[in-house]
C-alpha cells in the first residue's frame, strides 16, 4: 500500500521548516554571518547526533522498513571527524563536549531505535534530505564567513552522490513506496517535526555565543525580520 510519505512529509512539516530558518543562529548564517567558536559546537552536537543515527540504522540495515532507505553513502559522521579535527585539532575527542540539547536529540534516536524503528525514516528525512539541498549554497557561506578554503567544511560534501537531484528522488521513491499504513506514516511525520524542534533547540543553544562575538545591535538587526517559509528544496533546509 503506498502512502506518498515523501509528499506528507514536505507538506507536513512545511511550518517546522519556517520556524527552524527564523531561528535566530540560522538567520544570521544566512545572511552570512558565521561565528567560528558556534560553527564548531554545531558541528560537535551534528557529529554526536549522525554518529547515533547511523549506527542505529546500520543495526537495523535489515528491518524490512529502515532497509527501504539505508543508503550508507548518505553518512556524514566520518566527513564531521575531518571537520572536528580541523577545528580542534588532533585531539579533538578528548576537546568534544555535546550540549544539552544535543544529548537529548542523541537519547531520542536512540529511544525510537529500540521501541519503535520505523520512526528514525522522519529523523533520516529531515537531517539527510536537508543536507543534500542547498548544501554547495551553505558550504560557500561557512567559507566565506570564516575564511576556509580546503578545510572545515567536510560536512557538506557528498563524495559518494555525484548527482544530489538523481539521489533525492530515488530516496523519495523508496520513502513513497514503503511497506507501512497510513497510522505509521503519520506517525512518521510528526517525529519529522519533532526533529526540527530539537534542531531548533540546539541553534537556540548556540546563539549565546554569537551575540557575544558580534554584540547584542548587530545581532537584533540581522534577525528582526522574519522570513516566510520554505521547503526541503531549497538552501535553508540545509540545516534545519
């Protein structure tokens, strides 16, 4: 029986994807604003969070739903060790420390991958398919912004993907052609949106530290407007 789930989930969480680009960290991103010491504990909680994912979805590369979507060329953890080293240099797992909010995101894959498997395709929807839109877009701010040319942007890049448009609609394929009911996919679509929330949570965290590095004025001006919504298809996604 198929469900569209790729197009309930765009539709679905079409609010989540507003509220997570007015987040104030991710507008001021945008907008090409890009505080280094924030950059790097984005990317230490990103590092804690996929290393979850993927390790749940590589125990359950056989579940007859997850193996629909268990795409390992989508890993982003051993592109995030580059950047981690980069930032913090050789002894960057001893320098790592996940932040609150970042645990709570880890602790909830982890949950939803022992009672109820199915739900990680909202997770592998909202983190995958945003890095695979806009991210040449995002990858040329963070350089911009930060002056990184060769290094420190390993995230965004997607070796094993050389056309991301051919890929996203295969992946969307398979999520449209998955073995569940209408019931599972609606339950699918509002874990997507609470993954968005604990995205949101985790930029929230960090905009303590960019007020600091570029003063409370130019921060407010920066994020004061708020920007209409948008879908997975386009640059802001990215880290949403």
């Amino acid at each position: 029986m198929s469900v569209n789930l790729a197009t309930q989930l765009r539709e679905g969480t079409k609010k989540s994807h507003t509220m997570a680009e007015n987040v104030g960290f991710i507008k001021c991103f945008l907008k090409g604003v890009v505080e280094k010491k924030s950059y790097r504990k984005l990317v230490t909680n990103l590092y804690f969070v996929y290393s979850a994912m993927e390790e749940e979805m590589e125990k359950l590369k056989d579940h007859p739903i997850l193996s629909q979507i268990y795409y390992p060329e989508l890993n982003r953890k051993q592109n995030l060790e580059k950047d981690l080293q980069f930032f913090y240099g050789a002894n960057w797992q001893e320098e790592i420390q996940i932040t609150q909010s970042g645990q709570a995101y880890v602790d909830r894959i982890r949950e939803i991958a022992h009672t109820e498997p199915e739900l990680l395709v909202g997770h592998s929807y909202t983190r995958y398919l945003g890095d695979l839109s806009g991210g040449q877009v995002l990858k040329g701010i963070a350089q911009n912004a930060m002056n990184l040319y060769n290094e420190g942007t390993a995230f965004f890049d997607f070796d094993q993907i050389p056309d991301a448009k051919v890929f996203k609609d295969k992946y969307r394929h398979a999520m449209d052609t998955l073995p569940i009911d209408q019931a599972t996919a609606d339950r699918i679509v509002t874990e997507a949106n609470d993954a968005f929330g604990m995205n949101m949570k985790m930029f929230n965290e960090l905009e303590g530290n960019l007020v600091k590095a570029i003063g409370t004025m130019l921060f407010n001006m920066l994020t004061r407007r708020r920007t209409s919504g948008s879908t997975e298809e386009t640059p802001e996604a990215e880290l949403a």
